[in-house]
C-alpha cells in the first residue's frame, strides 16, 4: 500500500469524524463560557440526530432537517436552562438528566426510521466538494486534495463557524458580555448586564449547535440510523472543552486530534509491527485523549495563576444571595 | 412583579410531600410525551408494572437489577454528601470487577468459595477505592475539578476493560469469539430463593453506611465538610483526611458493586458489564436524597423502569428506550421541585420607590417563578386525586 495514500486518507476521515465533535465543543464551549457546564450534550446530540434524521428520512428535505435538529436539541437545552438557571437545580445531575432524556427520546423516535437510509437528495448535497481539485497529477497536491479538500460544506463551514466563533467572544461587545457573565455574574448583573437573558440565549444556542454535531453523525457519516448513534461522542466534547481550554480555535485542533485518535486503530492495524505493540493498540490509543485530557486538567489547576475556565461554573447565579 | 427569597427548611413531612408530587408530574409528563410520539401512555405504564412486579420470575429480575444499582447509589451518596461530585461510578464498576476476576483468575481452583468471594470482594473494594482516590488526591491537594476527573476517569477503564476483553485476558478457549474467561464456579454467590443473596449485602452496606454517617465521628466530619469546608477546618477537623476517607468508602462500595454483579449474575467481566449503572445510581441517589434506607426503596423502583421496560418491547412494541424517558422527566421535575423547598416566591407591589430595582430583574427569571408554581400545583392536585 502507498504510505501517502495511507496518510492522506486517515487524515481525511479523521477529518470527517471530528466535525460532530467540533460542533459539538464549540456548542458546550458557548455553555461554559455563560457559567453552566452541560453534562447533557450526549443527550442533545442524540435529540438533534434523531429528530434531524427522522425528518430527512420523512421529508427529504434537508432545509427542514437542519431545522428539525436544532429545534430538537434547542428545547433539550431550553429544558436545562429553566432548571439550572430559573429553578437553581444542581447542574451536574441536571445534565445527566438531560442525557438520560434525550437518549431515551432519541431511540424511541429513531426507531421508526430503522432500516432507512439518508435520501439520496441529501447524500448528493454532501457528496458535493466545493474545493476538491480535479484531475491533480502532482502528488504534493493530490496528497494536500484527498486529505484537506474533499470534504462537504458542512466541514469547513464548521470551521469557519469557530473562526467567528472566536472574533465574536474576543471582539465584540457581546462576546465580552458573554464571558463576563460566566467569571462573575453579580458583577455583570452590577454593569447593567441581563444576567438570566444572557444565560439562556448561549445555554440555548450551544444546545442548539450539539444538536447539528449530532446530526452530521446519522446523516452524513453513518447514512442510517441505531440506537445510541452518537457512542459517547457527546462525553468526548465535556473533555474536549477543557483540553482546548476554552478556546474556540483550539478547538479545530483539538477536535481532530481526539478524532484522530479514535479511529487510528483501525488505520494502524495496517501495519502489524506497530499494531502488535501494547502502547499503539488501537483499544490502548482510545485512551489517550482521555489522559491527555487529564493531564491538561492537573496542569491547569495545579499552576497557581493559570486561568481555570470561567470561575462561576457550576454555581447558580442568585441575586438575592450577593 | 415577584420577589424570591430563601424559605426556612421544610419540615420533613412537607419537603416528603413536595418529593412524592414531583415525582407524580414527572410521571404525568412522561404519559404526555409517550401520548406525543404515538403510544399509549395508560397501556405502557400498566405493562410496566405488570413486567416488573406481574410475576415470580418478573420480580426476581427486577430485584436482580435493583442489587448493584443500590450498592453503587448507596456509595456514591457518601461522596455526594461530601460535595465531591463522583460521577466516576461506572469507571469504578469496571475496577473492582477487573480486580475481582484478576482474583479469580488467578487464586487455586481448589479454593473455597467462601474465601474466594471474601477475597474477591476486598480486590473489588480496592479497584474501585483506588480509581476514585486518584482524582480524589488531585482533588484534596490542588483543588482539580472531580467532576470532569472522575468522568475521564470512566473512559480510561472502559477502555482498559475493551483492551482486557479483546486483546490481553482474550480466552484462547472460546474458539476466536472475543470473551474473557468467566470466573470460577465456587465463586458465584449462592442463590436463595431465586435470588442471590447480593440483596442481603446491599442492605448490610446501606445499613453501615447510613450508622456511619449518623452515629460516628467520621460520619459527622463527612456531613460537616459538605455543609462547609471552612467550618469543617476551623472546628480542627483535618479536612483532607475526611475527604480522602469518604473517597475512598464511596469508590469501594462501588467497586464491590461491580463485584457483586459480576459474582452475583454476570459471572464473566465484559465492556458492557456496568450497564450504565454508575449513571443511573446518581439519579437514584439523588431521588433519594442521599439517604440510604431510601436508596434501597427507589432503586427497584428504577430497576422496574427498566426490567418492565423489556416487556413493553416484546408486548407492546413500545421502545424500551421510552423507560429513560420516564427516569429523565422524573428525575428533572424532582430537581425542579426542590427549587420551591428552598425558595419562595414573594408577590412584590409596584411601587415607585423601588421601581428601579425591579426593573432590573430579567424578565424571564420571573416567567419562569410565575409559570411553575403552577405546574407544582397541579402536581400537588394529581396527588391528591391519586389519594
């Protein structure tokens, strides 16, 4: 087997299997950012799959599936922005809450759609490669084309979401508001800030673009429906969070590394000198990111002026109790 | 306009009755949302019950599935008493189990059953003891989040027990089909009356735990840090060291869970050994909030969900996902509930002096206080009627 074609490959579906996750960190990033850390994206992803998939199999119309998604995982994170935010409920159980719903919501309306397939109207709109070049005889080219180029518009406008993502939360007064919000709500609330509003609108918003990262999952990559579709991906993105630090365009990087590093199993067992290895076994190599997760939590929190994430995470915001 | 202010503590009958209620609208939302997708919400629930209490066989299944649920519920709820927030409990499944069959695997086939369960009993403690004090420690002395650690912590054994399954303890006996090798046959615990006998040690440990966290010095400290870490330092108590210990009795009880099923009804370690059963023990540990006797109640309730849940599949062709829905709308609205134990609401005049303040309160902090008084009403009527 040609080793460049072996790279550029792997790096072209890792690629593929990142954008859920991406979407996905820049939704729960958004939450965290406004002080509530979601324990549910698992459960929203699994809400904006399969109401998404569910509408694209009825309605083969992908304008009304992208809708579906987000209203879907909208409401999931409505439900957790009334608890956490109104109600003061405890965040964590709230969002193992949530995950236990959408699961269960999730597999119970997906399993009308069993043994169905993406409609062909929406596998031809993702088989569409705005930047693919075509007849590339140069292997420099046609190595950077099969790895970065021959991707749907929904990769790099995932990208470009974080790009924005990032001018939006560093930039713009909103963005500040946003932050401010989730380090130090009675000061937000002091300067005038609509503390709840604010919370609710990115709680909703981040639910909301989980829901899309669900949705890539059933409709682009799988084309079919199971039950449990996402397989943990949703639990991938809360370590996902705190490995990129917050940070939206650390994010792409870290997305495609923990992408990478699941499914590099599979390409690794192509060479069974290394395969054969315990360090590059493909259920030890699963565990890295996890560790790595790991090790960036200690190292965060143990340096004494190293930023934390938003220091208001986990607690309610209550006036009265300033 | 509304006002919210903390209440004084519920006396125990009232906050009792809030929980009933809430449980009862969960329950009332999940027949709203089954009726929404299509199915018969009466039929499901009827089905339900008649699936998990309905027959002999039913409730030995149903009590089956309660035993680890409660063992893992009762040893989380000492953690959660502390505020550390162990969501690590499926990560800490997984270790005792690996710890108790790395026991069995390797003690005499000659051995006594008795000493090999003891002996298998104590690895499992030690695994899940030893995979909740890691975060434990970062968590005592440089403060690092437990609940993001202890989540990690899950994946890593996950992983480990995939990579056990399929690679490292691979049984070369069961002709190519990926299977670790069951543990041994002495070491299955004995069975009375259908039922192993894991049920007489869940009532043990909930029992010790609930005098533990009564009656002793420890159990106090442990209550104590909870409600305040500074307090608990200024009284001299050494915070650390009660930390750790509730660590690690909270992370062993759940390894013995682990062991417990594995020697219980599994009898062989596998990657989907836990079930989701460190999950689900938080919902019940939080249902029951934190008391043990009430775990031991609320965890065959929740194993019913899930024991009928199988029926209604096979009777009804309702989905047996559709049980999660239940726990998930029952466990939000309980959460929900302890807003209005905590807090009331006060109805505040206009009045143009403090207009200005008012003004500022985002608006729909007040929708919500005015719209769910409501809903806790009507689930307050539903009990009534229930009654």
């Amino acid at each position: 087997m040609d080793l460049n074609f072996i790279i550029s490959t792997f790096i072209a579906s890792a690629i593929a299997y990142s954008v859920s996750l991406l979407l996905g960190t820049l939704g729960e990033l958004l939450t965290e950012r406004a002080g509530h850390l979601n324990l549910g994206v698992e459960g929203m992803m699994l809400m904006g799959a399969s109401c998404g998939y569910v509408t694209a199999v009825r309605t083969q119309s992908l304008a009304l599936t992208i809708l579906a998604a987000i209203l879907g995982s909208g409401c999931g994170a409505l439900l957790y922005a009334i608890l956490t935010v109104s109600l003061r409920a405890n965040q964590n159980v709230t969002g193992l809450a949530l995950t236990t719903f959408g699961a269960g919501l999730a597999n119970t309306l997906g399993s009308t759609a069993a043994n169905t397939n993406t409609p062909d109207t929406i596998t031809a709109f993702f088989s569409w490669h705005p930047f693919e070049l075509r007849n590339v005889t140069n292997p420099v080219l046609n190595f950077i084309n099969t790895a970065f180029l021959s991707h749907d518009i929904f990769v790099y406008l995932s990208v470009l979401l974080a790009v924005l993502l990032m001018i939006f939360m560093f930039k713009t007064k909103e963005g500040l508001a946003l932050r401010m919000v989730g380090e130090n709500p009675a000061a937000a609330d002091a300067a005038g800030l609509r503390v709840t509003r604010i919370k609710y609108m990115y709680i909703v918003i981040g639910g909301m673009l989980c829901g899309l990262g669900g949705l890539y999952i059933p409709l682009v990559l799988q084309r079919t429906w199971h039950a449990d579709i996402t397989a943990g991906k949703g639990w991938i993105v809360v370590a996902l969070v705190i490995f990129v630090r917050w940070h939206p365009i650390k994010a792409i990087g870290g997305a495609f590394i923990f992408g990478a590093l699941s499914i590099i199993g599979l390409t690794i067992q192509q060479f069974p000198q290394l395969s054969s290895m315990v360090f590059f076994n493909q259920y030890i190599m699963v565990m890295y990111p996890y560790i790595l997760t790991i090790i960036v939590l200690i190292i965060t929190y143990s340096r004494k002026k190293a930023w934390r994430g938003p220091s208001a995470i986990g607690s309610a915001y209550f006036r009265e109790e300033r | 306009m509304f006002r919210i202010a903390k209440k004084d503590e519920l006396p125990k009958w009232k906050g009792f009755l809030v929980r009933v209620a809430s449980i009862l609208f969960g329950i009332v939302l999940a027949c709203v949302v089954i009726a929404i997708l299509g199915y018969d919400p009466f039929a499901t629930f009827s089905a339900l019950l008649g699936g998990a209490f309905g027959s002999k066989s039913a409730l030995i299944n149903t009590i089956t599935i309660a035993i680890p649920l409660a063992i893992t519920a009762v040893g989380l709820a000492v953690a959660f008493r502390m505020k550390f927030w162990n969501i690590g409990g499926e990560g800490q499944i997984i270790m005792g189990c690996v710890c108790a069959t790395f026991v069995s695997h390797n003690m005499p086939a000659s051995t006594p059953g008795i000493i090999l369960i003891i002996l298998m009993g104590i690895a499992g403690f030690f695994g899940g003891a030893v995979w909740a004090l890691i975060p434990g420690i970062f968590r005592v002395y440089s403060r690092t989040n437990e609940t993001l650690f202890t989540l990690m912590m899950n994946y890593i054994a996950l992983c480990f027990v995939q990579y056990l399954h399929y690679v490292l303890w691979r049984d070369p006996a069961a002709f190519g089909f990926p299977k670790i090798k069951p543990i041994q046959t002495q070491a299955h615990l004995p069975v009375w009356g259908g039922i192993h006998i894991g049920w007489i040690i869940a009532i043990a440990l909930a029992a010790a735990v609930f005098f533990i966290i009564r009656k002793t010095k420890l159990g106090f400290e442990i209550r104590v840090v909870g409600e305040s870490a500074p307090t608990a330092n200024y009284a001299g108590m050494n915070v650390k060291k009660v930390m750790l210990t509730g660590v690690i009795i909270s992370g062993g009880i759940v390894g013995l869970a682990g062991m417990v099923k594995l020697c219980g009804n599994v009898f062989t370690l596998s990657p989907s050994i836990t079930g989701n059963a460190g999950f689900t023990a938080i919902i019940i540990a939080w249902l029951s909030n934190l008391s043990a006797p009430v775990i031991m109640i609320v965890s065959v309730l929740i194993a019913a969900l899930e024991q009928g849940s199988q029926v209604i599949q096979i009777k009804l062709q309702v989905p047996s996902a559709v049980a999660s829905i239940i726990q998930g709308l029952i466990l939000m609205s309980t959460l929900g509930a302890e807003f209005f134990m905590r807090y009331r609401i006060i109805k505040v005049k206009k009045n143009p002096a403090d207009a200005s303040g008012d003004a500022a309160v985002p608006p729909d902090l007040c929708a919500c206080s005015t719209a769910d008084p409501a809903s806790a009403e009507t689930a307050a009527a539903e009990k009534k009627g229930d009654a």
